[in-house]
C-alpha cells in the first residue's frame, strides 16, 4: 500500500504515452495511486516522480492544487458537504450538523467502522440544486435530513454499490487507446502546422 503495484506501473506506462510530455499525465496517475490505495501516499508520488522524470515535490505540489485527492486515508465513503453561498442559503449548515449526529462524527472525522468520512466541500458547480453534496464525487442534489438519512442506511446495507463504488475509484471502465487509433503524443515544440481543424477553417 505504498509505491505503485507492477499492474498499476504497466498501467501507467501506457497512460504516460499518450501524452507529447510524460510530466503531463501526472493528474491521471495520481488519480491511478489513490484508486490503488484510497488515497495518495508519499511513496506512491515519489514512485510516480520517478515514472515521468519530476521530483517528488513537483507530484506533490500538483496534487494539492486539486481537492479531489487525499493524502490520509478516508472511509470507503467521502461525503462532501457544500457550504458556499447558494447551498449555505438553502440549509447546508443545517444538514452537516444533521450528518454530524447522524455518523456520530464532527466534520473532519471518520466514523469508527471506517465507512464515512465527512467533509467540507467549496461550490460543487450545481447552486440551481442546493444543498447539494457529493459522495465520492458522485452529486445528490436537494438533500434533506431525510434524504441523508435514507442515504447513509442505502451506503451501509450496500444497496448502491452499482452507483456509489469504494473512494478512489474514478471509473469502473478503464479507458484504452489501440496504438494505431492514438492521436500521437508530439512535443510542442516538434509542430511545424497548425491543427488540421483550424487549417480547414482557415481555408474556408
């Protein structure tokens, strides 16, 4: 639970040539740790580093740019609260301090059995539907003490694993890309013409 298993490096290998510079597919791996650990760990980034030819530090500081990753280990179910202004007006106070008493866990924290970790989230993009929240990336919209509720006892009977899968997991289809259907991973600086997209246009 730590560097990349030799799966996960194949895995990445692949990923990395898809791209005209192997430091730009730093997100997608780490996307890969976490799904592979639950979250990113230390030795995950140092052997992600390694992979495309960054220090450590450079993975690190591209990690926390984004919240999606974690660098502690979480519950099986991330349940992010929004708080930002829309969600804030339409109760989102109100139905975190709900969810405190209904896992028994202050915002931050993880409930005994290891299943949810609840959490404080910015705008989640969808104020026309507050209070939203999001578990494990995946949006509810509208929530209710009654709709987290009947959330939190559908998560622990396991009757949405089709919908809701363990955190970490950004797909359950991995994408793959045949090498003669690929695009071409060129530098920058290798290009000599403009896109063929933006070339017809100009013809027109």
């Amino acid at each position: 639970m730590s560097r990349l298993t030799e799966d996960n490096v194949a895995l990445a290998r692949e990923i990395i040539a898809r791209y005209p510079r192997p430091k730009s597919a730093l997100v997608p791996l780490l996307h890969l740790a976490q799904e592979q650990n639950g979250f990113v760990t230390r030795e995950s980034m140092a052997h992600i580093g390694e992979l495309v030819g960054v220090t450590s530090a450079e993975v690190y500081g591209t990690a926390t740019f984004y919240e999606m990753f974690r660098f502690e280990p979480v519950g099986k179910y991330l349940v992010n609260i929004c708080g930002t202004l829309s969600c804030a007006l339409m109760g989102a106070h109100d139905l975190m301090h709900h969810a405190e008493q209904k896992l028994g866990v202050k915002v931050g924290g993880t409930t005994d059995d290891g299943m949810f970790t609840l959490a404080h989230a910015e705008c989640q993009a969808a104020c026309t539907e507050a209070p939203t929240l999001q578990v494990n990336y995946r949006y509810r919209f509208r929530v209710t003490a009654q709709d987290f509720d009947a959330l939190v006892d559908d998560l622990r009977a396991g009757r949405l694993q089709d919908e809701i899968p363990a955190h970490g997991t950004l797909a359950r289809v991995r994408q793959h890309i045949p090498a003669d259907r690929g695009v071409g991973a060129v530098a920058p600086e290798l290009v000599t013409e403009g896109p063929a997209w933006l070339n017809g246009e100009a013809a027109l």
